[in-house]
C-alpha cells in the first residue's frame, strides 16, 4: 500500500507546488522558501482532511493501472514466449509427453501453499491421460530454495527428478540443506555427484530462466500455474484445474 500512496500524493503535491511556484519562478527564484513549503503542506493536507475520497479515487485507480498493466506484460509474453513456457527441452515435465493440453506449475519446495495443492496436481496426473505437466523451479524464498532448486534440477542427469520433486514435496517441517540431501539420498541419488552437478552452468542457466520468466509473466509468488492463454496466481482447488483444461481444450 504504501507504494501506492505516495505516487497520488507526490502528485497532488507537485501539482500545488507548481501553482505556487509560479510567482517564484517569475521573479527568478529557484526554490521553495520555508514558508512556502509549510504553506503547500497546509493546503494539501487541509484538501485531503477535507476530501478524502480524492485519495481513494487516485489508489484505486493507480491500482487499477498496475493491473492492467500486469495483464498486458502477461498477455504479451503468453503470445511471444510459449514454447519457453510450455516447450522449453530444459525444462522437466511429466504426464503424456505428447498430451493435448499442458499444465505448468510455478512452485517453491518450501512453499507451503505449494506442498497444499501438490496432492490434486497428482491425483489430476493420474486421472488425466491427456494432460503433459511441467515443472518450473521458482525459488523465491530464500537461500534454501536455491538449494532445493539446483538439487531438483541436478537430479535430471541422473534420471530422478520426478522422485525427488514428489519426496521433496513431501517433506515436513523447515526445509534445509540438510533435508535436501537427506531427501536426495533416500531416493538413491549419488548425493556427492549431485552436490557436484548443482553448480553446473546449465543448472544456474536454467533457474535464471524460470526467474526471468516468471517476472515476465508478472508472477512474484508460487504457486502460479499457466494453462491455454490464462495465468493463474495462487493454489488452486482440482475442481477449478479440471475446468481450467478443459476450456484450454475447447480451443
């Protein structure tokens, strides 16, 4: 919120400043004198004391602005970037490699809305035959999912990404350096290979591009999923995923 107040308020302070201005700048003064600021400060706080909705009107509608404008950034990068959506050979996916309709997902490994939806994300895999799921490592929160991140990533070159992404988003509790390897080896990856693999170029090659992605998308938080040409922030119930495909696969 904060933001957002102080682009309608340096407004209507510019705006008094430039009127009082006038005089000043006429008689070659370049700065406000003391009496004037105070004299500008008075009268915009008496406006706004007296004319609140002023206010309201101007952060809803910058509001407003920064939403719309967050859906044309959207709208743009769905149209220009999809195979790096939805195609990208870097990026792990599961379900029918050849499925009509592609679901990608967003997440964090310490996220705990991410871990919330993960039990409809699998039972949909498991229902849905058609359905080609891909996974877009987005660690937002902190060193620890960096650590996470590149540890799912380095797994592929040894063939068990999707065992680790199910374990590790199923495991409880705070996530650290230690659950990550604990995890890795539980599901019989070399850990010390794997520590080896994580600071490889393609692994930070490819985590910059989700987070490059992401931002293009206006995505700042996981999970976010993207389906057909809609950008959906937030956990979402398998009833609402369900629908959201097949209206990808009407068109």
């Amino acid at each position: 919120m904060s933001k957002l107040l102080r682009s309608p308020v340096a407004a209507i302070l510019l705006l008094c400043a430039a009127a009082m201005l006038r005089p000043a700048a006429a008689a070659g003064t370049a700065e406000f004198t003391p009496e004037q600021r105070q004299a500008i400060e008075a009268i915009v706080r008496d406006y706004l004391t007296k004319n609140p909705d002023v206010l309201l009107d101007a952060l809803q509608a910058a509001e407003d602005k920064m939403k719309s404008d967050a859906r044309e950034k959207a709208a743009k990068t769905l149209a220009e970037r999809r195979r790096d959506i939805f195609d990208d050979p870097n990026t792990p996916s599961g379900g029918n490699p050849r499925g009509d309709v592609a679901l990608v997902e967003f997440f964090d490994y310490r996220c705990p809305y991410c871990k919330q939806v993960e039990p409809a994300l699998e039972s949909l895999l498991a229902e849905d035959k058609g359905l080609r799921f891909v996974y877009k490592e987005l660690p937002v929160l902190g060193r620890e999912s960096m650590v996470a991140a590149r540890a799912a990533l380095a797994a592929r070159k040894q063939g068990k990404y999707a065992a680790f992404h199910t374990a590790m988003m199923g495991a409880k509790g705070q996530i650290g350096d230690d659950t990550v390897y604990r995890v890795a080896g539980s599901v019989g990856l070399d850990v010390e290979r794997l520590k080896r693999d994580m600071a490889t170029p393609d692994v930070e090659r490819d985590l910059s591009a989700n987070l490059a992605l992401a931002d293009a998308l206006d995505i700042h938080g996981t999970p976010a999923f993207v389906i057909g040409e809609q950008v959906i922030p937030g956990a979402v119930d398998l009833a609402s995923l369900k629908e959201m495909i097949a209206d990808a696969r009407k068109k």
